[in-house]
C-alpha cells in the first residue's frame, strides 16, 4: 500500500505548491508512481506548476459525485509516465463530503506509491479536506516569524497523527537574510517542535521556470533542484545529508 502525504502550512506563500509538484516530479524520476492531488478549490495552480496547465478537464468532485470515473478524472504527466495529476475544481456547488473523500483516497493509496495533496492554505475546510486519511504531513514555512508561528499553530491540528508522521520543511530560505535577523534552521526547527526533512533555498530560476511552464528539476540540477530531489529520497526512506544554505 501506498502513502498518503498532506502538504500543508498555515498561511499562504509558503511554497506548498511547488514543494508538491518538485518532490512529485523527482519521486517519479526515482521509478516510484505517484499522484499530485490538489486540494486548493478555487485557487489551484498545481497544474501549472506541473507544466501541465490545462490538461485536466475533469476534477476529484466529478469523481465524488459520480460524473466520471477515477481512472477519467487523473491525468497523466506528459514527460513523466509514472507521474499523475489529480486536481480539484475552480468552484464548489456543495460542501465536499469528507466521507467520500476519505473512500477515494483509500484507492488512491492502492493505486499509487505517493500520494502528494496539496493543501488550501490555512486550517479552514480546505486543510482538514487535505489532511482526511493522511498517512503522514509536511509542514512548510519560511523563516519568517510570522510564518514560524502559523506552523506552530498547524502542529496542533495535527495532533491525530503519531509522533514521527510530521515533518518540517523550511523553504526559501535566504542566507544573508537569515545572519541578518539572526535566524538559524535550527530556531525554526524549535519554534514548530518537528523533525526537519529538508531545508529549501531561495532560488531565482524557480519563478522563471514557472512564467516558462517547465518545472525547475527539468531545467536546473542546482540550488532548490536538489534540495527537492533530497528530500523525495528522505520520503523514500533514504539517509540523505542536510545542503547547506550558503
């Protein structure tokens, strides 16, 4: 069986988007098979950050109720073979039933080695859809304060899983920022009380590569490149180095 793994953050501007489709796109790269679910309804761009804007006509609602099949409504990535994308819809008619959410995502995890969903910001109804039979969640944040305590917050809700299901990844982490402010990794490591599976930094050809339509790992083997690959191969259960932010 496969894992189901909620990527969520208290507030938004985080990076969840990107994280997702990144750490999608290299856990495919390393032959595993792999989702991407977007469960940001109303504001999702998880397509374009897969380059695959527009591809997929149906969403998971159409599913839920009934109008097509799961099978239908995924849509394969057109570079990666083993990778899918499972999006969610522009606007809601009704409430989505968390139930029924829950029934799919059980096949899901049949279907797939990862299942990646990537969570409405906040701790609204879009997080507690994203986070319906999780296996595990990852937390991201910057080092902003502000962002630190919105984690700590996120934390708590997630407080059903067992110890060691939670992780922290600190994204656009910028060096000369950080010494300025006198910020470490491991204060924002301390101020959200998780185990840290990777460290992301600022990186100037990500926003490139999204006007572009390309994901970064297709045009980049540097910076947050890696740092994405890394952290696909510590979900995988491998024994990777932190990079240093320099």
């Amino acid at each position: 069986m496969g894992q189901v793994i909620a990527v969520v953050s208290g507030k938004g501007g985080t990076g969840k988007t990107s994280l997702v489709s990144h750490v999608g796109l290299a856990l495919a790269a390393m032959g595993r098979r792999v989702l991407c679910l977007d469960c940001d309804v109303g504001l999702r761009n998880l397509d374009i950050a897969l380059g695959m804007s527009d591809c997929a006509v149906m969403d998971f609602t159409d599913v839920l109720e009934g109008r097509c099949s799961l099978e239908d409504a995924m849509v394969r990535h057109p570079r990666m073979d083993r990778l899918w994308l499972l999006t969610a819809p522009s606007a809601l008619r009704r409430p989505v039933d968390r139930r029924a959410f829950g029934v799919m995502v059980d096949r899901l995890r049949g279907k797939f080695d990862y299942c990646l969903v990537d969570s409405a910001a906040g701790l609204g109804a879009g997080f507690r859809l994203s986070i319906t039979g999780c296996d595990r969640a990852i937390v991201v944040t910057t080092t902003d304060p502000t962002s630190l305590r919105d984690a700590q917050r996120t934390v708590m809700e997630l407080d059903r899983l067992p110890r060691g299901r939670v992780h922290l990844v600190v994204n656009r982490c910028k060096r000369r920022l950080m010494r300025s402010l006198h910020q470490t990794i491991d204060d924002a490591i301390d101020a959200a009380g998780l185990p840290l599976l990777g460290v992301v930094p600022e990186d100037e050809d990500l926003p490139l590569a999204l006007g572009r339509g390309v994901p970064l790992l297709f045009s980049s083997n540097r910076c947050a490149s890696v740092a994405y690959r890394n952290i696909a191969r510590r979900l995988d259960g491998q024994r990777v180095p932190l990079m240093r932010i320099r």
